[in-house]
C-alpha cells in the first residue's frame, strides 16, 4: 500500500511536468488504466497536447519516412531525366570517359602499370569495360584486395569475382591490414574492402597519359573555363 501510494505521488508529480501517460508509464512501469484513474484530475494543457501530439516518436518517424519517400521520388525523377540526357555509350564517349576517370583515379606512380582502386564494384566495371575496349584481355588482369584482418577473405574474393564477372584466376593474394574492420569510426566504402586492378603494360600505360595529356591541352587551349 505504501508502494501504492508512493507511486501514485509520483505520476502525479510527473503529470505536472507535462507527461504523458506513455511517458509516465515507461518511466513508473504502471498501466495507462491505473494512470487514467489516478491522473484524470490533470488534465494537460491545450498546448501540452498540441506538443506532445507534434514531438511523438511515431509522428517524427512518418514524417521521416514522407521525406525519405519525397527524396526517392524526386532522385527518380531526376534519375529519369539524366539517363534521357545521356543515353546509350558509343565506343568514342567510352573511351573518353575512361580517359576523365583514369586521369582522376587511375594509379600514376608507375611507368610500366595501369592501375586503378575503388571500393564501389561499379566504378570498377566501368574500368574493366574501358579497358578491354583498349584491347586488354582477361589473361592480362590482376587483381588485389585491400582487406581489414577481421575480414573472410574467401568471402570478399567471392564478392568481387560475382560483381565484376571475373574468375577466381584473375585475383592474386589480398594485401591484407593489420587494423580492423569493425575498429573504424568511419567504414564508408561498401563493406567489401579495396579491389585494385593491375595492368603491367607500358605502352598502354603511356597511350594513356598521352591520351589525358591530350585533354588537358585541347581545355587550355580553348580557354572555354570560368
């Protein structure tokens, strides 16, 4: 009975805080009858409802879900609109657009290896459709995993081998970290590590580097920037 008593003082004292019964029962463990009989002589203010009623969980997270459907809905949109705009690849953008990607993350240290790393599959596939265009063969590709120790190494080379239709011959042993995976503040990437594709090809590596070489001096000479 003491309990009792000790409990209905404080639901009182927490219905004048502005509670909740929701909130007062997930703080005391009471139910919303016993609260509904103890409370109905504090009642809460027009405003307090009108706060309660605009700051509820649920009604914060349908309003997240209507914006997260809102942006999904106007990425299509624009998704739509930009897959008109660019349409279908011909052999001549493709080559380009290698040329652009390489000359932003294309590996350049080496004079005698075309390299390229990327944690997203899709950056990679767009690589490897670049570089067979260039001539490239599967036999000539090797490729490295930058994996963390905390990582299945049989499972991240299956990753890659299903995202970027490769076989298992094409991957040499992965360089792996001695940090951990699950030890990071900031994963990014997609969970899968580093996939490094490697070309020992000199003259291709300088047919490159003319090529971007090449797009750096038709820009200056243009003059066409801001």
């Amino acid at each position: 009975m003491v309990r009792r008593l000790k409990d209905k003082e404080k639901a009182i004292t927490l219905r004048l805080q502005g509670m909740s019964y929701s909130q007062i029962k997930k703080e005391l463990g009471l139910s919303k009858s016993t609260l509904s009989n103890w409370l109905t002589p504090y009642p809460l203010s027009i405003e307090r409802i009108r706060e309660l009623r605009d700051w509820s969980s649920k009604r914060i997270e349908n309003y997240r879900e209507t914006m997260r459907n809102k942006r999904k809905r106007k990425l299509l949109a624009v998704y739509e609109k930009v897959s008109k705009d660019i349409g279908k690849f011909s052999g001549r953008e493709l080559f380009i657009g290698g040329l652009l990607l390489y000359w932003g993350e294309g590996s350049k240290t080496s004079s005698s290896t075309v390299a390229l790393s990327n944690t997203n599959p899709a950056v990679l596939r767009f690589f490897l459709r670049w570089v067979k265009l260039l001539g490239v063969r599967r036999s000539r590709l090797n490729l490295v995993l930058h994996l963390y120790e905390d990582m299945d190494k049989s499972r991240e080379i299956k990753f890659w081998m299903e995202q970027l239709g490769l076989p298992k011959s094409c991957f040499k042993k992965p360089y792996v970290k001695t940090s951990k995976l699950s030890g990071l503040t900031y994963k990014g990437g997609f969970g899968h590590g580093t996939c490094n594709i490697r070309i020992y090809n000199r003259k291709l590596y300088d047919y490159i580097l003319m090529g971007i070489k090449y797009i750096g001096d038709i820009q200056y000479k243009t003059k066409n920037g801001f």
